[in-house]
C-alpha cells in the first residue's frame, strides 16, 4: 500500500501525525521535510532568551524518535521539488516518493525586506529552529540589535532581546505596534512598555539600505537616520509557501485553498497549518493547525470530518505587557471601547446589535479572559 504521505515537519506536519496514531497505528505514513525534521514548539523562538534556553534545549525529539514513536518514516533533508498528479507521486532531490494522499504542510516563508547594501544579505530571519541557531550564533559577545517590524513576532523579539539585556530598536511602518491588530489606545500602551523596558521605536519609518561599518551594521532609514546595530532581524511579516501548489495546478489564493475537509481542488490532495487557506481564513498559529490535525486526522482514518473553528485568541507573548487578542474578522462592522476592568485595560469591539466580535485583554486575567473567549462567535462554526 502507498504511505500517506506528509510534506513538512512542523507543528502541522507532526501534529497531523499524532492525531493519525490516536485512530490509527497501521496506515503507512511517510514524512518528507527540507530540514533535520527535529520536533520543537515553534513560538519558544520568540521566548527562548527570557526562558534560558538554547536553540539545542528547544528542539524536544529528533526525526529518527518522532518516526520510531509514532510509526513513520521521516525523510530528513529531503525537498520536494515537484508534485506528479498523474502518477501520483512526489518528485524530491533525492528521488520520486509515490503517494495514497498527500497533505502539503509546507508553512510559510519571510517576505523579502528589501533593503539594499552591502550588509543587506547580513540580515537574519527567524522562522525555523535553523534560522533561531544562526541568530543565537550572531547574538553571541553583541550588545546592539535592530529588528524590523513592529508586529507580533517583532514585539516578541524586541522583548525578549531587551529582557536579556540587549538593546533593541525597532523600525515600524505603521504609527504603534501591531496597529492592525490593537486598538490605539493598548497598541500605546504596549510601545509605552516596551520603551520602558529599553525598546527604541522608530514608528513611521522603513529602512532602506544596511552597509558594512567596522564590526557592525549603519541601518539606514528612509528618513536618513541610521542605526548602528550588531545584529540586524526582520520580522516584517510571513507568507504561505504555494509554489509547489501552483506549480502542479492545484488552486491557491491568498494561501493554498482548502474546504471545510481541508482538501485542496485535487481530490486527495490536502493543505493544512501556515499554507493553507481555509474558506478565506489564513490563520498561521497554533491552535487553528491543532484543530486542522484533529480533524484531518479523522477523515484520512477514513470518518469525512469538516475542521471547526471556535473563537481562538492569540496570546502575545510580551511579558512587560501580556496580551491576548481575538481580532474581530476583517471588515466586520464594530467600534472598539477601551476600559479598565478587574485591574487590567480591556478592549471589545461590539457590533451593532452590542454582540461582543473581538477583543483584547492587557494583563494576565484567565477568568476574564475565558469569560470573554465564550462570549465570541465562533470564526468557522
Ligand atoms: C517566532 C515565532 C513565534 C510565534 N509565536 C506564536 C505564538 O505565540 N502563538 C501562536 O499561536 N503561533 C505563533 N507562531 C506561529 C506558529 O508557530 C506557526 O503557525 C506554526 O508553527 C506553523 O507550523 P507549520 O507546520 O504550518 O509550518 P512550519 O513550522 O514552517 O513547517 C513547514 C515545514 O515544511 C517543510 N517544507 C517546506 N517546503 C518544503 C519542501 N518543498 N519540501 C520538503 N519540506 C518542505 C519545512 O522544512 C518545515 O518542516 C509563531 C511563529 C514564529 C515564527
């Protein structure tokens, strides 16, 4: 029998198998993955300073102990290079993989900076426990680290950096933090906190050019400022890896289209985790893939199960301001009202009728926070 076959070893990837082997231990399942296949919870990266740890200490199996567990080959270091629809199989730089399904859970990819210069190709990203060595590599006897972008995972770093005792500054487009997911009034206040703890912003601003000056990198921005800075970190925003998608004809939008099946418009052809986009949702965290797993799991063991979405806020994680979000979906008529409750800020965004369809909480409040979470309608019910 043909293994299903499984491209990529992250959250999704793993996590799918695991909730396979609660339903089924015998179906062959073949894991191909780019990189060492090391199991490890991807939002540790932007934490693992704080937490003490090192990139080693993050990574919890290794491929060879997730196959031997969970009863699957894991080809390590492998690419797949193409998807053969008519012979059914996958073509990889080390040889064709032949498959009963298939189910792309490929991730995504950091959007190109952009930034000119002879320093430009110094500039990290971090999205995989690779890149996280590299950085840790580079972080190594420096003091001084500039991040681009002043969104979620570069609000984490920025903390994260500063609470170690580096000092971070941040070019950020927009006029506060994660404006695009906060209300102005908790957007300030975690710049607010975020200075306090020794963040520079530089809100309003892109950089344009990174050149080589002595040890360190002269960040230039487009206001002609310049940054000098040890290491320089963009985190200016991801996006779902579709190539190998689009390549083979299966439809993509703006990630890889999948029903309520999570399947693709190529029967047996499933997308899940950072890839994929499910009825308009492209919701790259952890808990919509843990729903995806559970319910993709069922289907492959042979019970059609459509995945569901609750209300799922994302926690933050900036401990000089803790946050939980729950955005309200895109153009949903609202207004957001900001006030003080049990000693922490809280933000709903009401509709019309006073339905509560997103908020945001400052501060670590579990009952408020649950109590608000049961409150919101589902995003795919
Ligand atoms: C720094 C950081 C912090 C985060 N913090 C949070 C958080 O606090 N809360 C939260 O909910 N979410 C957080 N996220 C998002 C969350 O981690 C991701 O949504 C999740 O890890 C994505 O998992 P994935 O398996 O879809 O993708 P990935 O982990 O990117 O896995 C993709 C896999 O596909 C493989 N692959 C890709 N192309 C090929 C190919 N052609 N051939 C073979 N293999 C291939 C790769 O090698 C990799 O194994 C964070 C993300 C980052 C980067």
């Amino acid at each position: 029998m043909e293994p299903i076959v499984i491209i990529g070893s992250g959250m999704a990837g793993y996590g799918l198998l695991r909730e396979l082997r609660k339903l089924d231990r015998e179906t062959p399942v073949t894991v191909i993955t780019a990189d060492e296949g090391a199991a490890y919870a991807k939002p540790s990266l932007s934490n693992a300073l704080a937490t003490g740890k090192t990139p080693e200490q993050l990574a919890n199996q290794t491929a060879e102990q997730i196959g031997a567990s969970l009863n699957a080959q894991v080809l390590t270091h492998t690419r797949v290079i193409r998807i053969d629809i008519a012979a059914r199989q996958v073509e990889t730089d080390r040889g064709s993989v032949p498959y009963s399904r298939l189910v792309l859970a490929l991730g995504a990819y950091p959007i190109a900076h952009g930034v000119a210069g002879a320093a430009a190709g110094k500039i990290l990203s971090v999205n995989d426990l690779g890149d996280y060595t590299r950085f840790r590599a580079a972080l190594a006897g420096k003091k001084k680290v500039a991040i681009l972008g002043g969104g979620l995972i570069g609000c984490e770093f920025a903390n994260d950096l500063a609470a170690a005792g580096y000092e971070a500054a941040v070019v950020h487009l927009g006029p506060y933090p994660l404006e695009r997911m906060l209300p102005a009034p908790i957007a300030q206040r975690l710049s607010e906190a975020l200075a306090e703890a020794g963040v520079a912003w530089h809100f309003g601003r892109r950089a344009v050019s990174a050149e080589t000056a002595g040890g360190s990198i002269a960040l230039k921005l487009d206001d002609g400022s310049v940054i000098a800075a040890d290491v320089v970190l963009s985190a200016i925003g991801l996006r779902p890896r579709m190539a190998l998608a689009q390549a083979a004809g299966v439809k993509t939008g703006r990630g890889i289209v999948v029903d309520r099946l999570l399947q693709t418009s190529v029967a047996g052809i499933y997308a899940m985790g950072d890839c994929a986009e499910v009825e308009g949702w492209v919701l790259p965290y952890v808990q919509p893939l843990l729903q995806q797993a559970r319910a993709l799991a069922a289907t492959l063991a042979g019970i059609p199960t459509p995945v569901n979405y609750p209300a799922m806020p994302v926690v933050v994680k900036t401990p000089v301001l803790p946050l939980t979000v729950a955005p309200p979906a895109p153009n949903q008529p609202g207004q957001w009202h900001t006030e003080m409750e049990a000693a922490c800020m809280v933000a709903r965004f009401k509709d019309e009728q006073g339905n509560l369809q997103g908020f945001v909480l400052c501060g670590q409040a579990p009952a408020l926070r649950s109590a608000l979470t049961k409150q919101m309608p589902p995003v795919l019910g």
